[in-house]
C-alpha cells in the first residue's frame, strides 16, 4: 500500500510508483483530511498519555484471592 500526503499548490500532481505496482491495476483515492495533522507530540508524550489512560482504570487487586470452590459452586 502506498500512501502520500500533500499539500498541493497546482492543480496537478505527479507521484512515483514502486516497481512492485508496475503491471497491476491500481485505484487511486484523492480526499481532504478534515483534521489538523499534529506531529508536534512526540512518542514519549503519546506513551505518557496512553499510560495515564490506562492506569486511571485499573481495579485494585491487593487482598484479592482466588476461591476455585465457589468458582464452581454454580
């Protein structure tokens, strides 16, 4: 799959194809990304925050034990 993002300036824009494409039929997609493209974060802030996200739903499991006998009670 080959995916190009542009900002074009003219109304016509050339792209190179890899050789694996040469040959097959190909669909081309032209759409507006609706959404700001923000590469301002960094790995380390989008990992931090992914973190935090998960750590907030966490169940706190001290104290717990597993009882196979009334697991199997029902």
């Amino acid at each position: 799959m080959l995916r190009e993002i542009i900002t074009p300036s003219v109304s016509n824009h050339i792209f190179t194809l890899p050789e694996s494409y040469y040959g097959k039929k190909v669909m081309v997609t032209v759409s507006a990304l609706e959404e700001k493209v923000d590469n301002s974060k960094s790995y380390l802030t989008k990992a931090e925050e992914a973190r935090a996200f998960f750590n907030s739903i966490q169940i706190d499991m001290t104290g717990f034990k597993f009882d196979r006998e009334e697991a199997n009670e029902r």
